[in-house]
C-alpha cells in the first residue's frame, strides 16, 4: 500500500517506484502536480496487482492515463478520481468498456464528465456494487435516466411521438430487441423501422418487431 500526498516530485518518482514494487496493490495519490500519464502508464505496466487506485487534484493526469488503466491493471476493482481537469468521458467510458472489467466500487467526484459517462456506467457496470457521483456540473437528470434504462427511454419517445411513421436508428449499441418490441407497440403508426449496427438487437428482436406488422430494414 502506497499513499503519496502533496509531493512535488513527478513521473520520475513513479517510475523509480514501479520497478522495485511489483507487488503493489493499492497506490493513493493526492495533490501531486507533476505527476502525468507517464507515471500513471509506468505503474500500470509493472504493477499488475493493484486492486485499489486513487487520484486526487493532479491536473496532469487525464484520459490517456486511465486508458492505459482500462487495458493493463485486471485486477482493478476499486477507482476513486476526484478534481482531475484533464479527465473526460473517453477516459471514464474506457475504464468501463472492457469486457474484463471487474471494478465494484466507482467514485467520480468534481470531473468535467457528462451524460455520456452515465450512459456508460449504466451499460457496462455489471459488476459495479458501490458508486459514488459528485460535484459533476456537466451532468443531467437525462444522464441518470440513460444511465437506468436506455429501452425505457425508447419507448417514452414512442409514446411522446404518437405519430411517427419512420425510425431509423443507426449505430444505437445500447437498444436491445425488448427495447425494440416496447417501442414498436408505443407506436401505433410506424410504418417502417430502419435499423444499422445496433448489435444488441438479436432475433427474437426482429420477430417481436415484425409481429407488429412493422416493416424492417436491417
């Protein structure tokens, strides 16, 4: 275990750490200005059991770091980031995205994030028990919202447009087929429903659609 608060040292420090301490499992930085990327992508690299990561007011750390978080520590399980201006939605979404993420507790204070995020955490956080949103000026309640159901949302825009006749949605990763089938029956004048690269939509999907008498472009 590692903490290292208001230390005016940088990457160096970091990566002068990372190749005697191979065993580290919970690294707590807080206040280090002149650590970066590089010093994050140095741990990263050597450190494969940290479980445990914090960052705090370190204005040089951003996505390029967290990116190379997402892809070299598998054991992560806990990641708290807090007042870190160069931290976007890439750098959130990729934390999450992967396939073998286990995090189970995620804490996002004072970052310059928006609903995208949510959506994110929404869609890939399985394995997320504990989450922690806070100070995040750029987010909406829509953001929460998508982040709790993205077929919901469907089919509430089904319902608000009572009158659609074409819908074509185009690269839409997170409507599923149940979202499909809701909105289709929300719908009651859709003449046709145009569908391209919505890879979460199988075929009992299309079926639900087309039992509705709905004609479907894939």
């Amino acid at each position: 275990v590692l903490s290292l608060w208001n230390v005016l040292r940088g990457d160096e420090g970091l990566c002068e750490i990372d190749k005697e301490c191979h065993l580290l499992e919970k690294l707590d930085l807080c206040r280090c200005p002149h650590v970066s990327n590089k010093g994050i992508i140095a741990i990263a690299a050597n450190c494969p059991n940290l479980t445990t990561l914090s960052i705090e007011s370190c204005p040089k750390i951003g996505n390029e770091g967290l990116q190379a978080i997402e892809k070299l520590y598998p054991k992560l399980q806990s990641i708290s980031i807090k007042d870190c201006p160069l931290v976007g939605n890439h750098g959130v979404s990729s934390l999450l995205s992967s396939a073998s993420s286990i995090l189970s507790k995620v804490k996002l204070q004072g970052l310059s994030i928006s609903d995208f995020s949510l959506a994110m955490i929404g869609h890939y956080g399985k394995s997320v028990i504990n989450l922690m949103l806070s100070g995040l000026q750029n987010v909406s309640k829509k953001g929460f919202w998508v982040m709790g159901e993205i077929d919901v949302s469907l089919e509430a825009t089904g319902k608000g447009c009572s009158n659609l006749k074409q819908m074509c949605l185009c690269r839409c990763c997170f409507v599923s087929g149940d979202g499909l089938v809701a909105f289709a029956k929300s719908v009651g004048s859709l003449e046709c429903l145009q569908l391209e690269e919505c890879n979460r939509v199988t075929q009992s999907g299309v079926i639900g659609v087309l039992s509705n008498q709905i004609p479907c472009c894939l």
